[in-house]
C-alpha cells in the first residue's frame, strides 16, 4: 500500500460503473441530480473520467467523489466506462471521511456556497420539501443568524455543517411553510431562524402571514405583519448588498416580530430596533 499526499493509507482496486454506483454516498454529497443535469462535459468519456476516490473503514465505505458521474452513468450507460479505477483511503470512521470528502470537493470541484449548504442539510437529515429549501440559496441568512445568535463575532466560526445542524429544527420549520416564496430574502431567513430558535413553533403564524402579504392596513397605522413587510421591501428594493444595512433590516424585523408575540393586533405607525447581538438573551 502506498501513502497519499493527504497521509492516508490508501490501495487501488477496480470496479464496473454499476459497483461503483454501489457504493454509498458521502454524507456530504451535494445535490447530485442537479449537478448531473448540468455536466455536459460527462457526455463524452474521458480518460480522467475513470478514476474515482473512495473512503473505507471498518464495516463501512462511502464515496468521496465521483458521485455525478456515477449517477449520469446510470442515466445513460452508453457513455459509462467498463470499469473504472478506485482509489481507496484507509480512515477511522465515517467522522473522518467526512472530513475528507471536503478536501476533495471544496479544493479540487470549487464547491460553492449553496453545494456546502445542500450537503449541510443532507448530512442534518433534512430532506427539503420546499423549492425555497431544496435550492439551498440561503447560506448568507445561516451565516447571519449563527453569528448573532450563537457565535456573537467570535472569529474561527464553525463550518456550515455545524451551524446547519444548530438550526436543524428551525429549518424543518421554515421547509414546512417556506414554498417557493420569493418574499424569503435573507433577512427574512435570518429573522426566521434567529426567532424560531428563541421562541419555536409560535412564529410560524407571523411568518405564514408575511408570506401570504396578509399584514393589516388601517390609515398610517400597521400591524406588526405589515410593518416587517415594509422593512423587507425597503431591503428588497435597496439591493440590501452590505452587512450594516442587513443588520438593521434584521434588528427592525426582530423587533416587529417580539411585538407581534406581545399583542398580535397591536396597530403602530413606526418600527424600532431590536438588538440582534442581544436577542438570544433578552
């Protein structure tokens, strides 16, 4: 056996498209079904096409690449290969493979934000219901939310798969009412996560009513629905590009939101602050 740059034991074997195929999937994966849709570099077999990595450890082996080619593979086996190269890791655990699935698809795939939060919410045992989940396009809000709430700007923060796993109930929250609203910007997402973790399942009827616009009007006077509304329009329209600017939007909706749970049919004329570096403890 030979030692990898990446000092694991590792060995070669062989195996057909269809063995490969059986091997399980890293915990990890991204959205292998959109990935495959979008290769059309696969399409024609090349030679570097045949080798793939894999992790293996007592009782237990998993890929850690190769998985869209595998699945495209199986969609047309007219491109597969008859067989393909394997190159094995020897790892402790499923722990550390893992870990390794990283070096591989954040350094040699250029895995992107949204690959990192789909393979978070895969790995939290999430499966998304909702377009606005399944897209995985709110990394930014699980960022924001996470530093507010948990991390209050400590540098080193955790990677996306802890902080996904923080909020995992919060998500399935949000999967449950989210649909393919385009109303869910980030400071929404963050507003969601931040108070569904203080308050749990309460918050969801404000939030169904933001994304049914269902805020209530009355001359100059607003409901706390309707005044969030206003604060993430104003965002929308504004392009709400830097941190500032979120961070207020957030601290407004925040406090619209403890408003709202105080009296729900509270009519007001203006919004205050909510600080979201102290709300986990207010």
């Amino acid at each position: 056996m030979a030692t990898a740059a990446i000092q694991h034991e590792t060995y070669m074997t062989t195996m057909t498209p269809a063995e490969w195929a059986d091997v399980p999937d890293n915990p990890r994966q991204r959205d292998t079904e959109a990935r495959a849709a979008k290769a059309r570099h696969l399409n024609t077999l090349e030679a570097a096409h045949t080798l793939v990595h894999m992790a293996e450890w007592e009782g237990g082996r998993c890929k850690l690449e190769g998985h869209t080619r595998s699945l495209k593979w199986m969609q047309c086996p007219e491109i597969a290969p008859e067989s393909v190269d394997v190159r094995v890791y020897i790892v402790a655990d499923i722990g550390e493979a893992k870990r390794l699935y990283g070096h591989f698809n954040s350094k040699e795939e250029g895995e992107r934000a949204h690959d990192r939060l789909f393979g978070a919410l895969r790995e939290s045992g999430i499966v998304p219901t909702s377009e606005f989940v399944r897209k995985a396009k709110f990394s930014n809000a699980v960022n924001m939310a996470y530093t507010f709430y948990e991390a209050h700007g400590r540098p080193n923060q955790p990677h996306m798969y802890d902080k996904v796993a923080f909020f995992k109930d919060e998500i399935v929250l949000l999967d449950a009412i989210a649909g393919a609203s385009k109303r869910m910007i980030g400071p929404v997402v963050c507003c969601f996560l931040m108070s569904a973790r203080k308050h749990g399942p309460v918050v969801v009827d404000f939030f169904t009513r933001y994304i049914l616009d269902g805020g209530t009007k009355n001359g100059r006077r607003k409901d706390c629905v309707q005044l969030f509304s206003d604060v993430m329009a104003e965002l929308r329209s504004g392009g709400f590009c830097d941190w500032a600017t979120q961070e207020k939007g957030i601290s407004n909706g925040l406090w619209c939101i403890e408003r709202w749970l105080s009296a729900p049919s509270a009519m007001l004329t203006r919004v205050n602050d909510c600080d979201p570096w102290s709300y986990r403890d207010k």
